[in-house]
C-alpha cells in the first residue's frame, strides 16, 4: 500500500514539474523568441519541483515556492552580476550555499526548498557575463515558478493528517485507557507510536523554531510517554483495591478528553490547575498515611502502583500546559516548573536566535552539512571557472545533487551517478548525430522525455535518473542553440568533475557522517545529565522546609537536542555505513528522558521526609543515586572509547531502597524506587548493547525514533 502511494506521488510529481516546465519554455522560446527565459523557465520547476524535496500539501509547496520566489530573484541577479569574476562568485558560492544548507535549522520546507534556491544562483554565476538578459532571466524564472505553483494546486497529493489531529487522536485514546483500563496495551503503544516524527509527513512535523511548534513536539512527547505509562500500569499484575490511584486516573482521562476536543474544535476545556490539584491532593493523601504509621500504609505493590499513576499523571498535566501554548501561542495558566516549559514567555526572535546560535557549533550535524556543502559548492565554482568548462554549472549542479553525510553513500551515488551519465551521454550523442538540427523533433521530444525522466528516474535509481536527465538537456539545449555530440562529451566531463569534488569534501569533511558526531553528542547528553540523579535524590531527601528548588536542567535538555539531531541524521545514513555499530541510541535517548523529567517533577511532587522515611532508608536511596551516576559515567566513557571507572556495585540491586513488603517504606522512598529503578534497567539496556556478550550478535536497532515512550521504559 505504502508502495502503491508512492509511486502515486512520483508518477503526479512528474507531471506537474513536466507541465509546468513545458507551459513556459515552449511559449516563451517558439512564441516571445527569449531563449534565455525559456532555459530558466524550463529550469525553474525542475529546481523547485524536482531538486527540492518541498513538503506538505499541494497548496502547502504552492505557498512555499510562492514565498521563496523573491529569495530566488535576489540570488539570481546575484549570480548575474558576480559572474564576471571568478574569486567573486566563489565568495558568493561560498556564502549563499552554506546559509541556505544551515536553513536546515528552521525546519522541513526551508530545508526543502533549499537546493532549488542554490541552483538559481548557480546558474547565473557561470560566464557569459550578460548583465543585459537579467531581466529576461528574471522574468522566466517568474514564469517558471508560478506554473509550478500552479500546478501543484490544479494537481495536488493527498492531503495527510495534521500533528493536530493525530495529538487528538492520541490522547483520545488515552482517555479510554486511564477511564476503563480496557485498552490493550498493544494498542496504547500502538497510538504512541504514530506520534513519532519519523513517522509524520515533514510537512506535518512541529518543527519549527516558534513556541507552537515547540509546545505541539513537547505534547506530542508527552502524550507517547502517556500512553507507554498507561501500557506499562495495564501490565502490572492486579493489586489490593487503591480507590485513590482510580480517582486520579479518573481526572486524567478527562484532561486527555478535554484537550483532544481543544485540538479537534478549538473549545477551550476547563483551567489547567484542576488536574496539579489532584496530584497534590493524591500526594498528600499518602503523606497523611505515612505519618500515621506502617499500619496505615498500603501495601508496598499498591505504593508502587500508585507512584506510577502519578507519573503518568504528571505526562498528561504537561501534555494539556503544551496543548494550552500551542493553540493559544502562550500559557493562559502558569506553565511550571519553568525550566520544562521554558520558552513559553520568550518572543519569537529570541526562540530563533536560540535555535541557530545553538546549532552554530562544530558538534551540530546540521552545521557540518552546511559547511560541508557550501565547501564543496565553492570548490567546483573554483575549478569550474578556473578550467573555463562549458556548462560549467553541472559541475556544481553534481556537487549538489550527489553529496551524501557520509563518504561511503557518496562514493556508491558518485558511482552510480557515472555510470547513468556514460550511458545517457552515449544515447545523447547518438541523437544529436542522427538528427541533426531538427529542431521540430527536438520540440517534440522535450515533454514526453521529460516526463518519462521525472517519473522513472526516482523508481528506478540514481543511475537511471542520471541517464534521463542528460537525455532532457540534449534535447532542451538542442532547441536553444546548434549542439553536436560534444554536448553529451561537455555533460560528462563536469559531471565527473562534480563527482570527483564532492568525493574529495566528503573524505576531508567529517567522512563518517553522524557516526562519529552521535558518539560525542551521547557522550555529551549521558555527562551533563549524570550528576542530576544525585541532585534530585538529595533534593528529595532534604529535610529542611521551604520550597525545593529542582536540579539545573537546561544544559541537559541543549544536549538533549544536538544528540537527537544526530541520530535523526544517523538513522537516515545508510545501513552500510552504520554497519558494526550496535550500541542501543534510543535506549540512550529514553533514559536521558527519564533522568531530565524526573529532575523536573519528583522535586515538585515529592513528599516530605517523615518517619516513615527511616535513615537507612534515606541513605540507601542515596546510596544508589550516586551508583546510577557512576554507571552512567562509565556508560559515557564507552562511548568515546575511553577508559572506563570502575564498575559500582550492582545497581540493579542497590535500587530497591525499601525493606521488605512487611516493612512498609515511605511513598518517598517507593517515588524514588520506581524513578531509579526504571533508570537502572534502561542502563543495563544500553550497557548490553555496548558490551555483547561474546558468540552473541550484536543486538538490533530499534526502528523507533528517539523520545519517550517506547516499549522498553517500564518506569517513570
């Protein structure tokens, strides 16, 4: 099925980029007689249509292609005027291809619409200097651009779901599963799993820099964490009636109703407070118990129930303060703590200010691709100028399309791409000598090959694409201007020249892709969030009075945020280049989750030391946080190859900070139980995926994307 659509969407791709290329080349070339605003509204569509992967709807692209019309005037005419000298339009190239890859940071479709943007550039900064066709160059690209945006709305894709709308459906779902417990847990995964960005068309993904796409990508977090939470409770072996625990789950699923409503209509569901009130009521309930005595206390199974009921209350009470944001553009309710909503009060220049100087270090993938790119870009500008090639842009043009994030993938497509361009400079040539100056037959030829090209070429690889297109720039260029077979000679040698380039920035310019990056980044991640167990344990365990102060969370949450980037980027590499590397990331990712959560809430809603709370039990507690944070330590050093501390003692048994079942604790020390216990199995996970045990494999990588909520986190 998912097959079947794709081919669907290629097959309408390739007649809306054909159709509009052919609507303006013809007219303008045979009608106006501007052979130069025919080239570039020809070539117009194909950058923005074909070179650009442009997300979204078919009104979607249609806007985006109409907003980034300006950006390709201004660089076109860029392009006209430092195309008389070399070492000026190198500069230029240098510029404009590293700032339009860094777009990469704003989100899909600036992203997406980035390569049409470089080509626009790239055609007119190669030689003739002709500042005196700038407005017929500017003109056809006009034309070519609108008849693109044209068509993508006269022949749309198929709409797909907003983020909005599977939120909704989400917490639909997890209304059901906190109201009856009914829902197979299966299923509750099953909703998580759809939230998955991975998973969701670009267009759809909440990605941007803003605090509505910031607040949908924390409830849609939250929401997966829910219902993992929800999935893990209803595989929980039955337990003593907990009424309590039921009220609480009760208040949940209406929280999760009245937010999915606010999703779907826009019809605002009681104040946000209700659900915080609850959960402090429910906490000091058990406080209460606590101080009367261990005969008060329920069973330490029904303890544990309920702290994970907390947990999973506290989910959804961050789920509806980011549903609150995202559709109100602020908080209408004070969103605490602070530091987990942290960019609800700041404007939106400071939360894109934050996102690109954030990305503008070394260890960001996004900056190395762009200097990766922009590098490259300039060098062929370089060699192109400086060995006056003919056609010298398809050396750039190469560049741009055949890069990969690693120097492996862009060895096979250079490969591949060589091969395609050999035979369909071979077939080319054959049709130039055969036809002559026939340019009637040329004309004929233009759209049915064209079209054949950009619907086969995806479907059938790199190397067909390649052959297809040489055969569509034979038979275009052989209309604007007498062409013979040394066309199809001049196509091959820049290609090869392209390739050669690209090969060489890929083997000096971080060559492993995200490989080596998401080792640093996790290291990075698993450092700054180690010492936060300890932090969060003697915050919890601190008898004194006043309000406690939570851990210092933010590093965490930037390092958070560069390692997800970079393993978005290594699950996107090739296979073959993540080959031999079996260490469990997502695993990783989830117990960096679950230290930075539980740093957030547990200081909030943590009871007070009591009686109950017995010394030894507070130094046990204690005691395995800072075994936790010398495992984590430990996990990081392996990371990086680096020498590892001496292993502490068995954390999976120093967890259990209670006594024994007939030795109630206090529900301070089960929160602290349950929070850390979960942690240490999720180390263990990773740990395992570092070190295989010998004659064993080693394990297989999760096809999940990073965040909560997965399979596999069975705590808090």
């Amino acid at each position: 099925m998912t097959a079947a659509r794709d081919r669907a969407t290629i097959r309408r791709r390739a007649v809306r980029v054909a159709a509009a290329a052919s609507a303006g080349f013809y007219p303008l070339l045979y009608g106006a007689g501007l052979p130069v605003a025919a080239l570039y509204a020809l070539f117009a569509p194909i950058a923005m249509g074909l070179l650009s992967a442009v997300p979204g709807s078919g009104r979607q692209r249609a806007s985006t292609m109409l907003r980034a019309l300006p950006p390709a005037l201004v660089l076109a005419t860029l392009g006209t005027f430092l195309a008389a000298n070399t070492p000026a339009a190198v500069g230029g190239m240098l510029l404009i291809g590293f700032l339009l890859a860094f777009a990469a940071v704003a989100g899909p479709r600036p992203a997406g619409i980035a390569p049409g943007l470089q080509l626009f550039y790239i055609l007119a900064c190669f030689p003739p200097y002709a500042p005196g066709t700038l407005v017929e160059r500017l003109a056809g690209l006009t034309a070519g651009a609108l008849l693109l945006a044209a068509c993508e709305v006269l022949l749309p894709d198929p709409a797909a779901p907003s983020y909005r709308a599977r939120l909704a459906d989400a917490l639909t779902v997890a209304a059901r599963g906190a109201a009856t417990g009914g829902v197979p847990p299966g299923r509750l995964r099953a909703a998580g799993a759809k939230l998955r960005l991975t998973d969701v068309p670009p267009a759809e993904r909440p990605a941007g820099a803003g605090r509505t796409d910031r607040a949908l990508e924390q409830a849609g977090r939250s929401a997966r964490r829910l219902l993992d939470q929800l999935a893990t409770l209803a595989e929980a072996p039955p337990t003593p009636s907990d009424p309590e625990s039921a009220m609480l789950l009760d208040r949940v699923a209406r929280r999760c109703t009245g937010s999915a409503r606010f999703l779907r209509t826009g019809t605002a569901p009681p104040p946000a407070g209700a659900l915080e009130e609850a959960m402090r009521a429910f906490q000091a309930d058990r406080a209460r118990a606590a101080g009367k005595g261990r005969d008060a206390l329920p069973a330490v199974d029904v303890q544990r129930r309920q702290s994970r009921v907390l947990a999973l209350a506290e989910s959804a009470r961050t789920v509806e303060i980011a549903v609150d944001i995202a559709l109100h553009g602020r908080p209408t309710e004070p969103a605490f703590p602070p530091e987990q909503f942290w960019y609800a009060g700041l404007s939106t220049p400071r939360l894109w200010a934050r996102r690109v100087v954030g990305n503008a270090t070394f260890r960001s993938v996004l900056f190395q691709n762009a200097l990766r790119t922009a590098l490259g870009l300039a060098a062929a500008r370089a060699v192109a100028g400086s060995l006056d090639l003919a056609h010298g842009f398809w050396v750039l043009l190469a560049v741009l399309t055949l890069g990969r994030t690693t120097a492996g993938a862009t060895w096979r497509a250079v490969r591949r791409a060589v091969a395609g361009n050999a035979v369909g400079a071979l077939v080319a040539g054959a049709l130039v000598i055969g036809l002559g100056r026939h340019t009637d037959v040329y004309a004929a030829l233009l759209a049915p090959v064209m079209l054949l090209a950009f619907a086969l070429g995806p479907l059938l690889g790199l190397a067909y694409a390649q052959a297809l297109f040489t055969l569509v720039v034979a038979t275009a260029f052989a209309q604007i201007a007498p062409v013979t077979w040394r066309l199809s000679e001049a196509r091959m040698i820049d290609v090869v020249t392209g390739s050669v380039i690209g090969l060489a920035c890929g083997l000096l310019a971080w060559p492993a892709g995200a490989r080596r990056e998401v080792h640093r980044a996790m290291w990075g991640l698993l450092r700054s969030c180690a010492p936060l167990v300890p932090a969060t344990a003697r915050t919890l365990l601190a008898p004194s009075g006043g309000s406690r102060a939570a851990p210092v969370t933010l590093p965490g949450i930037h390092r958070l945020r560069l390692a997800e980037a970079a393993y978005a980027q290594y699950r996107a590499e090739s296979p073959a280049d993540r080959e031999g590397d079996s260490a469990d990331w997502h695993a990783l990712l989830i117990a960096a989750h679950h230290v930075l959560l539980g740093a957030q809430w547990l200081p909030r809603f943590g009871l007070r030391p009591t009686p109950g709370a017995r010394d030894t039990s507070a130094a046990r507690a204690l005691g395995t946080a800072a075994a936790l944070e010398a495992e984590t330590d430990r996990i990081a050093s392996l990371l990086l190859a680096e020498p590892p501390g001496p292993a502490p003692a068995a954390v999976s048994d120093t967890t259990r900070a209670t006594g024994p079942d007939d030795d109630p604790p206090a529900p301070l020390s089960v929160d602290l139980e349950v929070w850390m216990t979960s942690l240490a199995r999720q180390l263990a996970r990773v740990e395992a995926s570092l070190t295989p045990a010998p004659g064993n494999g080693p394990p297989r990588e999760p096809t999940s994307g990073p965040g909560p909520g997965k399979p596999g986190d069975r705590g808090r």
